[in-house]
C-alpha cells in the first residue's frame, strides 16, 4: 500500500494546525505555511516520475459504506490536477504575504489556516479513487473555503458565501451524492476506471434512461463548481473575497475542481463511448459553447476588473468542458491541456488586480486612465496573460485551444456537424477575449488622465465620448452636455474656451463615466450607503464587488495619492491629483511600483504561462494529457 497519496492530503491539515499555534506570531506563521506548502509540492513531485511511467498510487483506508472503501489513488489525471494545485499553492503562497500585509488585513491566521485546509481538500479530490471519495472532498472544499469567501465578515460577505454554500454544497453536492447512487445501484460500483466502469456500458444498452440521467446528475453536479450557466451566480459573487482566493481557489483549486470533476465522470465513470451513444456529451458541449459566448458577452459590460475576470473565468473553464465532449484524442487533450494553461493565465491576471488594489485602491477599469506609467511591470505580465487567454500564439491559451479546435473540427468530420459549430464558438470566444480585455491595457498604457476616451461598451455610449478622470483643476476636461457640444461644434473652439472659463467648478464625482442604460445621468455626486456607518471598503479594505445599482459611486469627493504603502484607511479610486507618477526604468527594474513579496509571484505565474505555451511536453503538463488520454482511449473503442 502506498502512502504517498495520504501524504499529499495530511501535509497541508498538519501545517494548518502549524499556523493557529503561530497566531500571536506572523513570521513564524508565514514561516509554516510556506514550509508546508513546498512540502507538499515535493510529495507530489516524488510521484511523478512514477505516473509517468504508467505507476499508480494507491491507499485505501478500508470500507468506507456499503462495501465502498476510502481509496486514494494517484493516477495520470489526479497528479495533472494535484502537481498544478501544489506548485501554484506555493506562488499564492508569497502573494498573500505581500497582499495581506499590505493592506494590513484583519483575520490573517484563519485566512492561511483555510488555504492550508482547503488545499487538503483539493489533494482528497484530485487523488479520489472513487465517487464516493471525491464526493466528501468535493463537500469538505466547500466548508474550507466558506471563511475565505466571507473574510471581510460584511453583510456582502456574509451573502455572497452563503450563496456560495447553497450553489455548491447544497445544490452541486446534493446532486453528486444523487448521481453516485443512482451509477452505484446500475453498475455495482463507483470505482474510477480508465475508459469508464464496464457494467456501464451493458446497462446503457438494456437501461440507457437511466444511465443518462446518472450523468447529467453527476455531470451537472461538478459542474456547478465549473461555473456552467445558469449555475454559475456564485461565482462572481464570491469575487467579494480578497485576491489571492479569487486567484487560487477560484482559478485554480475550486473552479478546477469542478472542471476535474466533470473529466473524471467523462472518462473514468461513463467513458467516452457511452457518453457518445447517449448523447450526453454532445449535450454538456453544446451548453459549454453557450456559457463560454454568453459568458464573454457578460464580461464586455463590466467595468469592476475583478468582476469581468470572473466573467471571463466562466468563459474559459467552458473551454474544458466543451474538449471533454469532442470525444476524439485532440479534443480531450486540448481540454486536460487548459486546466495549466488557463490556471497560469488566470492566477497573472488576479494577481495583477490584487496589486493594483494594494497600491492604489483602484479596482474599476474606467479609473485606470494612464495607469500603466505607475504600474508597469504589473500591467506588462497583465498584458501577456490577457494575451494568451485570447489564444495568442507562444502562450498557453494558443496551445490547448489549438487542440480544441482541431478536436472540434475532427468531431465534426466523423461525427456530426454540430463539431463545426463548436469550433466556431471557439474562434469567436477568442474574438472575445481580445474585446474584453484589450480595454484594460488600453486604458492602462495608451489614455491619460486627462484626456480619457471613455470605451463605448462600457459606457454605452457608441463611439465613446472623450473625458477626463482628473479634477478640472488638474487639466482634466469636464464632461459637456449635449446642448454644449452642440453649442461648441456650432461657435467654434474659442467660444468653447469662453464657456469654460465661465462655467462653476465640477464636482470629481460628477466625472464618472454613466453606466446606466437609461437616458437620464446618474447623480454620482450621492456618496454610496454606509454599512454599520461606515463604508465596507474602509472597515476591512479588502477587494470589494459592488451591486450593479452602487456600481461606480463614489466613496469620497476628494482624491488622495496611494503611491505609499502607508495610506490605507481610506478607499479612493483613479489617480491622485495631477496624475499617476511614472516610474523610470531603474525604478520598475528594482521592483518598486509594488512589494517583491507580490511582484514577483506576478512573473512566476507569467512565466508559467509562457512556458505552457512555448515548451508544454518540457514542462511535463502536456506529457502528463499524453499519457491521460492514451490510457482513456485504450479502455474504449472510440477513437474518431
């Protein structure tokens, strides 16, 4: 028996006892976690060598229920999830030092205490040997991660992780348990078996009603945590947690989660081939398509960063979804593919809007005006990231979605049109990605503060409207009504001079961008509601979402300069006055627009995704898909 696989689970729940010891000592605590998360990144790396080459690891705890044991079993599919869980653990890790102290968070001990514990859960799920297995890991991820969600413990927390339990613990969880005794009562057991349980397919044949509503129980189930429509609320809600949980646990280990979910019952539970003679795969593709399009859709009219990366993480783990249900070699490998390629993508990108928050208290992206000349190492790994998430060649989004699309292709060649179909959402979704994120590094590197060209789908104006975010008194240009522009387009640029010099001073907060789809402007010069008397984003100044009717409102009239880390007990938007200070080379060479504690996870993540993308077999994620999908279509007769 081996142990290896125990191991990997028990290191992070041992060190999570480490670090409530070490409260009353912040060092010693960052001490542990960090120990504990490189050790158990050297449990998994052991086993590597040894699944590669065709090993599996496995530890049973004995019978569990009803004649089910307690299996942990490290295979192919559960290292790809369990290795890329571990190594990020240990980036976010770093980040969150820099990022809590930075902001001089409350609760630091049970925040890391959580991540430890969560990260267990994550090790239970990836090395689930059966369903019953992963099912209790599934629910214990949820519990670990409720005080992560809720950490700024505001009424908005407090909501959003409440419904981030009732969607994935009492919905997906509920449905998971349903799915796995119904597959249970039809084939006699749950164990996961490469190219699916045999007795399924016999019972697909005599009782395939059954069989598909196991499925789409269990399907459905995972993928609730994969954020699929209309499942997938929870998500942007939880984006109200601080920014190294929206990155890791809700790009990584919670959201993947649920992807790897999905992929264990495709290929380990029902298998490719009765998947496709019940026609259930080509449903959970054809609704991953929809997700991933209406997602990105969704995405164009935030303007909260966090908000419309969430958006975009929907879209993506859409992608993985839609590969599980091509069914040939290149569709699943493209989906396995994407669970690295987008979990480094995704990781820069939080990364990146957690720093600009600690910095400059900046979260929505019409306030990001000339931003870049602040920040610019940060937004350069933000405009590489966003880059591969668009499927730009020579980073990671290129590599895996080059393979969907060829799967898609390929699908529709030897299978049914409807393959051509998804690929064309493919290539439209990345049209996408490039609308919704170019936005950002646009504001950021080529606007000023002065002179800010308002983007026409987020403003809802067509054609955009130049603006300034900058007080009048700073240079910066008020917007005008439209009798004035009229008037100025009819008297000339000087009788435009004239009217401004007499007009009164604009309040700052009237020059918010309207995001209202209705004609009349929205008065921004109403401070938003108080909480308990006073504002959430200054009793625990976390990065805060806001309801779409609050979107935008302004916290205070006047604007302060947070170019020092000292100045956090306020929460002001946009540049100080007079504008971002740019930072000269030698400045953003030494690492200066923000601490190395979070500046140099960004580049880790980058580089990750770089590498994904130029060196994938070298970086053994893609040997790792090789050997997951060799081993799936060995067990099974398609092989389109």
């Amino acid at each position: 028996m081996d142990t290896f696989p125990l191991y990997a689970v028990l290191v992070s729940l041992v060190g999570m006892f480490g670090i409530l010891a070490a409260h009353r000592r912040p060092n010693l605590r960052e001490a542990v976690t960090i120990i504990t998360a490189f050790a158990k990144f050297a449990i998994v790396a052991a086993m590597l060598p040894g699944v590669l080459a065709g090993e599996t690891y496995v530890f049973s705890a004995g019978e569990f229920v009803a004649g089910i044991e307690f299996v942990l079993r490290a295979d192919s599919l559960g290292m790809l999830f369990a290795s890329l869980a571990s190594l990020l653990w240990i980036v976010t890790s770093f980040y969150s030092i820099g990022y809590m102290r930075g902001l001089d968070e409350h609760g630091q001990t049970r925040y890391f205490a959580s991540f430890a514990a969560s990260l267990s859960a994550t090790m239970g799920i990836a090395f689930a040997g059966n369903l019953v297995t992963i099912f209790l890991f599934y629910e214990l991820l949820s519990v670990a991660t409720y005080p992560l969600v809720a950490h700024d413990e505001t009424a908005e927390a407090r909501s959003a992780g409440r419904k981030y339990l009732a969607y994935t613990m009492f919905g997906g969880g509920v449905l998971v348990l349903a799915g796995t005794v119904l597959v249970f009562w039809l084939a006699g057991t749950v164990t996961f078996t490469p190219g699916g349980i045999e007795g399924l397919a016999a019972v697909a044949n005599s009782n395939g009603t059954a069989v598909q509503v196991a499925y789409l129980l269990l399907a459905v189930g995972f993928g609730v945590k994969a954020g699929l429509m209309p499942l997938h609320q929870w998500l942007p809600t939880a984006m109200v947690a601080p920014t190294p949980v929206s990155g890791l646990l809700h790009a990584v280990a919670v959201v993947k989660s649920g992807a790897f979910g999905v992929a264990r019952v495709t290929l380990d539970v029902f298998g490719p081939e009765v998947a496709y003679q019940l026609g259930m795969g080509l449903v959970i593709s054809v609704l991953a398509a929809f997700t991933l399009l209406a997602a990105s859709f969704i995405a164009l009219r935030k303007d909260h960063l966090k908000q419309r990366l969430a958006y975009s993480t929907v879209s993506q783990l859409s992608y993985i979804v839609l590969g599980l249900g091509l069914f040939g070699p290149y569709g699943l490998i493209g989906a396995l593919l994407h669970i690295p390629a987008h979990a480094f993508m995704k990781l820069t990108l939080f990364f990146c809007a957690g720093a600009v928050h600690v910095e400059t208290h900046t979260d929505h992206i019409s306030e990001m005006a000339g931003i870049g000349k602040r920040m610019p190492v940060v937004f350069g790994a933000f405009a590489l990231a966003a880059a591969g998430m668009a499927g730009i060649p020579l980073f990671a989004g290129f590599v895996s979605k080059y393979y969907l699309l060829i799967g898609g292709i390929e699908m529709g060649a030897t299978l049914t049109p409807v393959g051509y179909y998804l690929a064309g959402a493919l290539l439209v979704s990345g049209v996408l990605n490039i609308a919704y994120f170019w936005p950002v590094v646009y504001t950021a590197f080529f606007e000023a503060e002065d002179d800010h060209d308002a983007k026409p789908l987020v403003d809802f104006h067509f054609g955009g409207e130049r603006r300034s975010i900058l007080p009048a008194t700073d240079g910066g240009r008020p917007i005008d009504d439209a009798e004035d522009s009229t008037a100025d387009d009819d008297q000339g640029a000087g009788s435009a001079d004239a009217d401004a010099d007499e007009s009164p001073d604009i309040d700052p907060a009237d020059l918010q961008p309207d995001f209202s789809s209705t004609a009349e402007r929205r008065d921004y010069s109403e401070p938003a509601p108080l909480v308990d008397g006073e504002y959430a984003v200054d009793r625990k100044p976390s990065d805060h979402t806001v309801s779409d009717d609050e979107d935008h409102a302004v916290h205070d009239d006047s604007r302060a300069d947070h170019d020092s880390h000292a100045d956090h007990d306020t929460h002001h938007e946009g540049p100080p006055p007079g504008g971002w200070r740019r930072l000269t080379p030698a400045e953003a060479l030494r690492g200066e627009e923000t601490t190395w504690f979070m500046l140099a996870p960004i580049l880790a993540a980058v580089t990750g995704a770089i590498l994904v993308g130029i060196v994938p077999y070298e970086v053994v994620f893609l040997e790792l898909v090789e050997v997951i999908v060799e081993g799936v279509l060995a067990g099974t007769e398609v092989a389109p």
